[in-house]
C-alpha cells in the first residue's frame, strides 16, 4: 500500500509501512523512514508506483483547462476527488485525481485552500481581479525584457532615461525601470553604469553630476518663489565707523566688514560689522521657510545655488556706498599689549566705505607691505589710505592666531594652498562642462584672509560665550580634543573647539550663506534687546526640539553640499588634466596606495608605492580619466625624496577624508540581489579651517 501525503504543501508519495491511531510509518522512495500525521494523508492507492504516478499525474495536470475545472467544480466546498469526477468520470482514475489535486494546489488565484485536500471556488469577481492582476504582470514582464533588449543593443528606452538617478541612487526595487537594468546588466555581464553608458543614457558627464545633484537635494528645482525683502522696522543709530569688507570677486552675499576706531590714540576698538538679515526676516516667515529649506549656499566652480533669493541678498548685503543695518561687535584693545580691555554689541547701521576683492589685491597687500617694506604708494590711493589699518588688523591677527596655538597646544598648519577655479566664457550662467578651466592658488593664511579669518574667530567665539552667559541656547562647533578620530561636533551648548583653541564656537558671521548663522543672530539679536533676560525674548528656547531639527537638517545638508563642491572641484581638475595633456605629476604618499598631487587639487590611488613612507615625494603616471565616476588611477614611477619623517600623526581624519575623495562613484542598484519588495566654502569670506 502507498501512501500520498501533504507535508507543509508539497505533495509526497511512500509506502505504508504501520498504521497508528493518529499517524502512519511511511518509507519514502529514498529509503527514509518518516511519521506523517493521519489527518495529512490524501490517498491511499496500490498502483501504479508512486513515482509513475505522480510523473503521470503531472503530465495530465499540465493539460487541463484550469477555465474548465472552475466552471465543473461544486460551488460549495469540495474534495480533489469531486472535481476528478467532475472534470474526467465518475470512475475517476487514481491518476486523474492526482492530476486534479496538483491543478488545484497550482492555482490559489482560482481556488482556495478549505484544509488538507479541501478547497472551496474563489468569486468570481475575485478570480477577474486576480487573472487582471496576472496578466497586468505578463505585460509588465514582457516590457522589462524589451526594454533589457533595448539596452543590451545600446539604446536607452525613455523611461529609463528619465529615471536614471533614481535608478542608480535611489532606486525602488520593483520598478520595471530598475529591473529592465538589472536584467540587462546581468544578460550582457555589463556593469550598470556602463550599460547606461553605452546605451546613451548619459549624454553629458557634467550634466550626469549636475542632475544627479538636483534630484537628490533640488528635486522641485532651484528657483525661488516670489518673495519681497521686508524692511528693517528698527530706528537704527547710524555707527560713526567706515567700515571695508574683504571678499573674493564673486561674492555677492557680503556677509562681513571691519572697522577700526583710535589708531595712535593707545586705545584701539575693532568693529566686526555683520550683515542683519535677522532684524527684518523672522522665524516661520515665508523667507525663512525658504532658507530654512536650503540651509546653506551650495558652491561649485562657475556657478552657485544661493540660501536666499538675489533681491534679498542684495536688500542686506554689504554693499559700499551704503549705510547697511548691521549686527556689530566691538572689541576694545591695549594699543600697544593687544590685550582685550572690553567688548559690547550694538543694532546699528553702519557705512560701508569700499568693498575689498583679495583676488586683485593680494600681490598688493603683503606682509612687507604691512609692515612698511615696501611702498605704500604701489596702491591705489584708496588702498594705501587704508595702510595702517590694515597694518594694525595684521598686527592683532598674528597675536590672537599665537594665542589660540596655545590653546591648541601646536600652530595650525597652512602648508596647503587653497585651489581657485575658473571657468572661461561662464558669466552668471550654468556651465555646460567643456568650459577652459583655470586652476590657480591662494596660499593659506595670506595676510587678508588672515585678518578676517581671526576677526571672525573672535566675533563667533565672543557671541557664542556672550549667548551662554545670557542662558540663550545657540548653535555652536565643539571639539573636544586634538586627538585622531575626535570630530567637530554640533550642538547647543557652549564647549571648546580644540582644533580652533576657543572656549566656545558658535557660526555667527554667514547669515545670509549659513542657516545656523542666522539663527545665532536672532538669539543675538535678543541678547543685544533684552541683556540678561534675554532668554524670555529669544526665539529659541533652552532644550528647544526646533533647534535640535535644525542641527540635524543643516548637519545633513552641509555634509551634501560639501560633498558635491569637491565632486565637482575633482571633474573640474581632471578636466584640467585632459586639456592641458597632463599625463604625469609629482605627489606625496599620504597613505598606503593613495596620494596627493603637488600642484592640483587632486588625490588618487597609486600602484607601485609598496613599502614607501608616509611623507614620500613620489613621480606618478596618470591613466585613464572616468569623468563619470571620477576616478583616476596612477602608477608611481619614481621616489623623488629620502626618506622623511615630518608627518602630522594627527592627521589620520584628513586621510579619510582624502579616501573618500579618490573614491569612485558608489551606486544604490545592484545586479547581485534578488528581486526587490517594495559641501567645505569656497574662498569667499574666509572661516577659519572649515569650523
């Protein structure tokens, strides 16, 4: 006697070796031996043999019309056996009623599971659903394999083309699009990217970079809504100053300007004037909304994506010949020791007598020059008359700069220079990506950036100290130590930064580029109101949740930007490297297998630098450019230096970074799986080392 059984719903046969009260001993045609609960057995049957039988059963299951057997089945619940009867004779072989279980337990869409051999019709209205379903996904199906074959052939249907970045970035798994990609990724054994590539998907790498960018942070655009500057209500002191800001040529959002009060007197008061968006934009207004939304000014070469709209920028920007409504600091110094006698805030405006570019003046302006050792009259007159305030600001940002070192407990290294680009024929407009691009250098910590980098150190770590002392939260950069693997950290309370030497850092001195900037001024601009009950009057309070949202929104997006201004900086340098027929450069070793290159802003991997130290000076041949994935590789061909042992063993944080720069392009699709269910500021006003 044999026996068929349902185990976990597969359909087994054996022969019945002992019988139970509630189970059978069975040998299953491999020779195991195994106990089956009575109530799973279906049918007991003496031939043919098991393994003919089912061979048989499912051959004439593969003929029956499943439209046929639906009609024929009892309406109520029936057995696998009343349908054999039903659908064959009323003799019923063994092997029709085998074949009628297997067409039953094959489509769950037609009938429904009633118990162990049981089954019941589904509605009809639910089988139209279904059978729509089922063939609703044939066409989907059919549509993935034409349009793999159109991609295997090297032609990009439309659909996919417009789905690109979401394909390869942010893709949904059950997308006919995706799977089309997947599909043909894997027939033609072509990596992704590749295929898409060669399909024509990607007509312009800057543009794949560009779009690419835009879907993930601009999805709606980069445009802005039609929104109106409001007016500084505030009857505003004008401030008895004429202040200058310091700013590269491109810069249109002049945030910051200085001034100075009591040269030669012994008594000297430096103003560190920033704009005041925040006097007249309030918090949940709908500029603020805007910025909000933004967060930040992306920069990339050539072009820029701006916090706010062009009109309200230039409502509060810093503009020479104008009075601007300002948020002002001043600090009182001893002439002669520079020690900080007194410091206080005012509300005011304050005219702004010329706007300073250091792109044009920073072969004018040196140290010598400063310093009386060379002609002040090589100037323009309104230049040279600005010598001994420029002089005195110089003067004063070497000592705080020796002060923080202290602090620090080593001097900041400004070995690197800072990489300018520039892109000819591109005037206001979005580059295409083949522009001529030059690639000049700003040596770090040049007299000018000096200047303002430590004016700014000093107004973000004063107002930050000032916010803590009037018990108002702010946004503030802490860094608990110097020591390898210890991040710049965001939070709302007053701690040290190591890396700058400060007892407290909070962004200040950008409202009109940085979120976080302006909403230090608002807290600020309470604290200049109210004073000590200022944390009343503050639009953020103590533990506020809004404030920690905001943290974590600008962490997130400042992080993306900087990510893709270097992104674009790297396309933009092997775009110098192609136009200028660069096939080899000199660099330094600053990790196993990875180097920097000496003149351009440019890491890569390397082959060939096995057992070579730290610190290597190194030749390097260049291979193939991918402007895609921006990847370059290079092979070290000769050691140009002895060997050294001046390297930082701080550094190690800036040797991830550098990785994740010469690291190529990371895709979210993968053809290995099964099937799914469903940016660092450029040179404008400078802030002192990316904090």
């Amino acid at each position: 006697m044999h026996i068929l059984f349902d185990e976990a719903g597969k359909l087994l046969t054996g022969r019945l070796l002992s019988e139970a009260e509630s189970s059978l001993q069975v040998e299953l045609e491999s020779g195991k031996r195994v106990k089956v609960k009575s109530a799973n057995a279906l049918l007991r049957f003496e031939k043919p043999a098991p393994a003919q039988l089912m061979a048989a059963a499912a051959e004439l299951c593969g003929s029956m019309e499943l439209e046929l057997a639906y009609e024929f089945a009892p309406e109520d619940e029936f057995g696998f056996a009343d349908l054999a009867h039903e659908y064959f004779s009323d003799n019923a072989s063994t092997t029709e009623q085998v074949a009628a279980l297997m067409c039953l337990q094959g489509a769950p869409h037609y009938f429904r599971r009633a118990g162990k051999g049981r089954y019941k019709k589904a509605p009809a209205e639910i089988l139209a659903q279904a059978l729509a379903a089922i063939e609703k996904k044939k066409q989907v199906q059919a549509q993935i394999e034409a349009w793999a074959a159109e991609l295997a052939s090297g032609v990009c249907p439309e659909p996919v083309r417009q789905q690109l970045y979401k394909i390869l970035f942010k893709p949904d798994k059950n997308a006919p699009e995706y799977k089309a990609v997947v599909e043909a990724a894997r027939n033609t054994h072509t990596a992704p990217l590749t295929l898409l590539q060669n399909a024509g998907a990607i007509r312009s790498a800057y543009q794949f970079h560009w779009q690419r960018f835009l879907f993930d942070q601009f999805p709606k655009g980069t445009g802005f809504p039609a929104l109106q500057a409001p007016v500084i209500a505030d009857e505003l002191p004008l401030a008895p100053v004429q202040a200058f800001s310091i700013d590269d040529s491109q810069t249109t959002e002049i945030d910051d300007a200085l001034s100075l009060q009591g040269l030669g007197s012994g008594t000297v008061t430096l103003g560190i004037h920033i704009a005041a968006p925040g006097l007249a934009i309030a918090p949940d207004s709908a500029i603020d909304q805007v910025a909000r939304s933004r967060l930040s000014t992306v920069y990339m070469p050539g072009h820029k994506i701006t916090m706010l709209p062009d009109e309200v920028v230039q409502a509060y920007t810093l503009l020479a010949g104008r009075d601007c409504p300002a948020v002002s600091l001043y600090v009182t110094f001893d002439e002669a020791t520079l020690a900080v006698t007194s410091s206080r805030t005012a509300l005011e405006r304050v005219p702004i007598a010329i706007n300073l570019r250091h792109d044009q003046l920073d072969a004018v302006i040196t140290q010598a020059w400063l310093e009386g050792q060379a002609p002040v009259a090589e100037a323009a007159p309104e230049i040279a008359a600005l010598q001994p305030s420029l002089a005195f600001l110089f003067r004063l940002a070497l000592h705080l700069k020796a002060q923080r070192e202290v602090v620090r407990g080593k001097p900041e290294n400004f070995n690197r220079p800072d990489y300018t680009f520039r892109l000819e024929g591109v005037s206001g407009e979005e580059p295409q990506g083949d522009e001529r691009v030059l690639i000049g250098t700003r040596q770090r910590g040049a007299p000018l950036d000096l200047m303002v980098a430590e004016a700014m150190i000093l107004a973000n770590s004063t107002w930050g100290n000032w916010l803590a002392d009037c018990g108002v939260p702010g946004i503030y950069r802490s860094q608990a130590s110097l020591q390898p693997g210890v991040k710049v950290r965001m939070g709302t309370k007053a701690q040290p930064h190591a890396g700058i030497g400060v007892k407290s850092y909070a962004w200040s001195t950008s409202p009109l580029r940085r979120y976080v900037d302006m909403v230090n001024q608002w807290q600020i601009i309470a604290c200049a109101r109210h004073g000590k009950t200022a944390a009343l009057a503050a639009p953020f309070k103590p533990k506020d949740a809004n404030l920690f949202s905001i943290i974590s929104a600008f962490d997130a997006a400042y992080t993306a930007y900087n990510g893709f201004q270097n992104g674009m900086e790297r396309y933009w340098t092997l775009q110098h490297l192609k136009q200028q027929g660069i096939s080899e450069l000199t660099a330094t070793l600053i990790k196993d297998n990875l180097v920097r290159a000496d003149t351009l802003p440019l890491v890569l991997p390397v082959l060939g630098s096995d057992g070579l130290p730290r610190g290597a000076h190194v030749r390097v041949k260049l291979g193939e450019i991918d402007d895609i994935t921006l990847d370059i590789h290079g092979t070290v061909t000769e050691r140009l230096d002895q060997p050294v042992d001046d390297v930082d063993p701080t550094s190690g944080d800036e040797g991830e970074d550098d990785e994740a720069l010469a690291a190529p392009l990371a895709l979210a699709i993968d053809v290995n799986e099964g099937d799914g269910e469903p940016a660092a500021q450029p040179p404008q006003t400078p802030d002192p080392a990316g904090d």
